[in-house]
C-alpha cells in the first residue's frame, strides 16, 4: 500500500495477523500516524490495497473503499480527538450509540472501561476540564469500548504519568489478549512491545526499515506467526496493507 | 519582562486624537441620549396601551422570528456547502450570498418585487397557484429574511469552517453516521456562531424597514413592523415615535447583552 502526503510517501506491506499485535516506532515524520490515518480511512491511499480478513477495505487498482464508518475500526488518536461537548462517559459511549445501542446500556459499559482506567470518579467530567493523562486514558477507553474488528493505537501510553501509565498498561495487555483482531501500536516504548508480545518494526521515511527478528520477514511483508489461525479459521481477521508495486509483489 | 501598554507611555496618542475621539463618541451616543430624554413618559402608558401599537409589537417579532426561522432554515445547508463544498466559483456564490448585506434595503425591496410582485418574473406563477405576496406579512417575512439571513449564513460558515475536521474524522471511525456527526460534534462545536448568527439575523429582521416597505407596504396589522410604525407615527404623533424608537432601543441592547463575548463576524 502506499499514500502520498506532500513531501512524505508511504510505501510498505504489513501483514498482522489476527489476535496479534505489532509495534511501529520511527522517528517523527517516519510516517507512522499517516499509515494509521490511511488505514482507518481518513486519508486515501493512493496506490494498493488495504484488507482485514476478507473484507476489502481499499483496492486501490478497483476503485474500493470503504469510508471510515464501514472499517469498524478502533482508533486512539495521538492528539487524542475527545469530543469537547461531551463528557468522558459519553465519549467512551460514543461508538456504541452510534450503533444504535441504547443510552443506558452504552453508558454503563462506558463506565466499567473507565472504572478499569482508574478514571471512574471524572467519568462526569468534560475533555477540557482532564489532565492530558486522563484525556489520553478516556481516548483508549473510547477506541477500546467500540467493539472493533481491529485496533490502531497511536501513542496510548504518551502524556501518562509513572503510576497511570503502569495501570494503563495493565488494562491494555488484558485487553488486548481478550481482543482477537489484529492491532496496530505505534510507540517509541520497548517495554510496551515487551509487555504485549508484540511484533516490532520501525518505520523511516515511509518505509519499513528493520524488523525485530522474532518476524518472519520475507518478501517485504511484515507477518508474524500465527499459530490460532489453524486452530480457528474465523480468526483469519488479519488486516493487510498490500503495496502492488511494479514488481508484481501481490503480498500473499 | 512583556512591556504592558502605558507603561512607558511610548503608545500614547497624539493629543488630539483626544479630542477627535471625544467628538466622535458624543456624535454616537447624543442621539440616543437624546431619544430617552425626549421619551413622553408621562404618556408612555397610555400610548403603549394603543391595540395598533401592541399589534405592531408582536407583528414585529413575528416577523423577525419567522425571518430567522427561514434562514436558519435553508441558511444552516447553504453555510455548510460554502463551508465544506468544493465547486467552482464557491468564492462568487459567497459573494452573492453576502451582497443583501451591503444592498440599500429600498433595492432588495424593489429586487424582491421584480422576482416576486404581481408582474415579477414568479408572480404569474404564484397567482397561478393562488398565492400573491406583495402587501401580506409573508412579503414582511420574505423582506426581513432577504436582508437579514446572509449575517446568519456567514456567521455560521465562519463557524462551521472553524470546526477541526479532525474530530469529525474521530466520530466517523467510531461508526458514526454523517447526520450523527453534524447532530453530536459538528453543531455542538460551531454553537457560538450558530447562536450569534441567529442573534444578529433576528436582529437585523427586526430592524428591517427599506425592503418591508417596498415590497411588502405599510399595511397596518399586517405588515406594519415596528420600524414601520415608528416612520407612520413620526407624521402623526412624534412623541409615539420617539417612544417606539427608545423600545427598540432597548430590544438593541439586549441583543447586545446577548453576543456579548460572542465573536461577531458578519
């Protein structure tokens, strides 16, 4: 898949099985935030093909894609994007009344994602009156709380201070060994990867450029091993960042 | 250290800026001191007590809360459009949209009859459909929306453009639809200008005289507006003028009160 974004090209091939979760660093300006707006649909990828399981999300060459809402995808911003007029409880509810869940019941999960983020008593409380910590621990709740197919999770641990982001982390590596479509992390963090038995790469300049070892890397595609896909087939949600490059390289 | 103004005195104005300043404030606020000063209050109750006055007040405020409602209306998608849409020639449709503004009134109001009197260029069609405009309060309505929605519409433009997309991209990933999108972020987060917008178009429409009586007349009961009444009575009896004048005076100033803080842009 590649985007073209002023001076910036994106031009790489990921492929993250379901129920895994890979770790992208890099530099500022590698790249990274704009693979994962391009993924979630907020940018067009101008070339190749974007796919989770067997759901294509864009193809480029045929002229798919699917807008934004039809990815059902979790997105924890890095500038974090809580709405202002709402407060924590109903921008973590969000997703799910946009689903057509009721009130109630949204609130009430809203609330247990925030309770589990030590975030309970602000759950009344609005974005501007959160410390960017709380902010950034609502943001995760709010990508979490949507019922995702899969997850891409800019910075959620950054603006955390020592004691939250130890919690933070904890709910995270809970939550996401629950969670059994692929995620996408970016974060400058080892020990984040570590904690999530992550695969790793780093991005530069748009490209992915060294692949923790512990990947099978060929074929410029990004894979880790997957061993549930063979026990399970309805986990085949893997998501997929194809780039169809004059080479003819057609990922997998 | 950041220098304050004043403190050294360096931004001081010539001094004859002060006297200049002083003439041109007094040249603002005599003539309205001068409505309250001359306001007939021993006759005030009396005179308010008039049933042509009393319907001349709720006609006005009809017609500006229908003006407004008309342009909220059809103004609230025409902002979105100039604000989101890309099409060629956006820059002269804002234009378009924003010369009743600046149009003499008496020119709108002439305007309005070419597309809409008994010989203008829709007349014949409405009278075919039995409807004619001209000398009913729908022509006051029509007035007051002509000349007041475009201080509506580029208020919320200005708002609307002020809306960081990237929220709505956030609310959209979170499966939001385009309607649940305007409803929960984009509306919410434009509000101010929204609601100052609707503050200055009511305003506007209430004050709105030159296209009213143009188009519209001065019909008593139906389309004699307050502005309209206080030129009616200036020719009869000007104590009831200048008593209606310190009325809207006040409506003026609580208008202010009500953007007060608020960003006007129009």
């Amino acid at each position: 898949m590649s985007v073209v974004r002023g001076d910036l090209r994106i031009q790489l091939a990921l492929d993250v099985p379901a129920g895994s979760v890979l770790v992208i660093e890099g530099a500022n300006g590698a790249g990274k935030t704009t693979l994962l707006a391009t993924l979630a649909g907020h940018i067009a990828a101008s070339e190749g093909r974007v796919q989770l399981g067997a759901t294509v999300m864009e193809d480029v060459a045929r002229g798919v894609r699917l807008p934004t809402q039809a990815r059902r995808v979790g997105v924890c911003y890095q500038d974090r994007r809580l709405f202002p007029s709402l407060t924590a409880r109903d921008n973590v509810a969000y997703g799910a009344r946009s689903r057509g869940i009721d009130r109630k019941a949204a609130r009430d999960a809203a609330d247990s994602w925030l309770e589990r983020l030590g975030m309970a008593s602000l759950a009344a409380l609005r974005p501007a009156r959160l410390s960017a910590g709380q902010a950034q621990r609502v943001a995760l709740a709010r990508a979490l709380a949507c019922s995702p197919r899969w997850l891409l999770l800019d910075e959620p641990l950054a603006a955390l201070d020592p004691d939250a982001r130890a919690q933070t982390l904890d709910v995270l590596v809970a939550a996401l060994q629950d969670f059994d479509g692929p995620v996408l992390l970016v974060s400058h963090e080892r020990d984040v990867a570590q904690r999530l038995s992550a695969g790793c790469v780093r991005m530069e300049r748009g490209r992915l450029v060294s692949v923790d070892p512990a990947l099978d890397h060929r074929a410029r595609n990004v894979r880790m091993s997957d061993d549930r896909e063979q026990d399970d087939p309805v986990r085949d949600d893997r998501v997929r960042g194809v780039d169809e490059g004059k080479d003819g390289d057609n990922g997998l | 250290m950041r220098l304050r103004r004043g403190d050294g005195g360096e931004g001081a104005a010539p001094s004859v800026f002060a006297v200049l300043a002083f003439v041109g404030a007094a040249f603002l606020v005599l003539p309205l001191a001068a409505l309250v000063a001359r306001a007939p209050w021993t006759r005030a109750a009396a005179l308010l007590a008039d049933a042509d006055l009393r319907s001349a007040i709720v006609l006005s405020l009809g017609v500006a809360t229908g003006a407004t409602v008309l342009a909220a209306f059809f103004g609230l998608p025409l902002a979105w459009w100039l604000s989101r849409g890309r099409f060629p020639l956006r820059g002269a449709l804002r234009a378009l949209v924003t010369l009743p503004m600046v149009l003499p009134p008496v020119v709108a109001g002439v305007a309005l009859l070419a597309a809409f009197g008994r010989r203008g260029l829709l007349g014949g069609a409405l009278e075919a459909g039995g409807l004619t405009l001209p000398f009913t309060t729908a022509a006051a309505v029509l007035a007051a929306a002509f000349v007041s929605a475009p201080f509506f519409v580029r208020s919320a433009e200005a708002g609307l453009s002020a809306v960081d997309p990237a929220l709505e991209a956030a609310a959209a990933s979170l499966g939001a639809s385009r309607w649940r999108i305007m409803r929960t972020v984009t509306l919410p987060e434009a509000r101010r200008s929204l609601t100052a917008g609707l503050v200055l178009c009511w305003a506007r429409a209430l004050g709105e005289f030159g296209a009213t009586i143009t188009f519209a007349g001065n019909v008593r009961g139906t389309t004699r507006t307050l502005p309209l009444a206080v030129f009616s009575a200036l020719q009869r009896d000007p104590d009831l003028a200048v008593l209606l004048g310190v009325l809207m005076l006040g409506l003026s100033l609580a208008v202010l009160v009500a953007l007060r803080g608020e960003e006007v842009r129009p």
